[in-house]
C-alpha cells in the first residue's frame, strides 16, 4: 500500500467520523429542546447589513452565518457559522438578545473537538456574537443561552 492510499484512506475515515458527530449532536439538540428543525426564525448578519430586508447569502461570501431560536423565543439559539475566507474573526448582530441584562452563555457543540484557535464569546455592549475561526474552511456550531431568573 501506498502512502498516499494510506493517507487518503485516512481522511476517508476522519471526514466520517467528523460527519458522524454532526449527526450525532444535531439528533442530541432535537432530544435536549424538543426543536424539530422545522420551527424557528433565522438570524443572519444580512438582516442587519439592509435593515429588515432579508438576502440571501452571496456566493462568494467569506463569512455565512445562520441561526435558528424558537418561534416563542425562549431557550437556547443554535448558530451555525461557515468561514471561507476574509478575516479570522466575524461579528454576528443577534437581535434577540442584545440589550438583555442575562449573561448570554456560549458554547461550541460542533465540531466537539474546536480547534483551541477557534473561538465564541458573547459581547453584551454589542449584542454581538463574536466568532473566532483562524483556519479556511471552518465551521462551528454555537448555542447560545441564558440563565433565566428566578423569582424569590
């Protein structure tokens, strides 16, 4: 065999094992929230780049960004953030949960082994979602929630 069959077969098997998880954590998100996939609003950088006018994604965009939160708003949003190209970090306007006085919480489920250089946080001056992905192509997928207050 040769090294270059080795490797290929490797990749093979890495690329099926990465889609697996995929799979995995989005079959876990239907169990964990009861979402179906079929139910949401979007959240997408293009909705503030042209006020309420929704566009599609370019072609060649860099950066594409689509997100998904329950129809009545609460629990958890899931973003799924694609890079291309362009710059290593891209802020996301989330207008749900700017201006909130709850600590918004992030957290990478996918894939489940991020790269250290990869990265999500929350900016609560902003209302944004600031995504960090040095390597092209890269994809992450993001839940972001709140701890909701209890009443004493």
């Amino acid at each position: 065999m040769t090294r270059a069959v080795l490797v290929r077969d490797l990749v093979r098997c890495w690329l099926r094992a990465l889609v697996r998880v995929g799979v995995i954590t989005r079959l876990d998100l239907r169990s964990f929230d009861g979402s179906t996939g079929d139910s949401g609003h979007d959240l997408s950088p293009a909705d503030e780049k042209d006020g309420d006018h929704r566009q599609a994604p370019g072609w060649t965009d860099e950066w594409l960004a689509l997100g998904l939160r329950a129809e009545d708003g609460r629990g958890p949003a899931y973003v799924s953030v694609w890079r291309r190209g362009g710059a290593a970090e891209v802020r996301i306007p989330v207008r749900h949960l700017a201006g909130s006085d709850l600590p918004v919480h992030t957290e990478v489920l996918h894939p489940s082994a991020a790269r250290a250089d990869s990265a999500a946080s929350w900016d609560p001056a902003t209302g944004e979602l600031r995504v960090s992905v040095p390597r092209t192509p890269g994809i992450l997928l993001i839940r972001l929630s709140q701890e909701e207050r209890t009443r004493a």
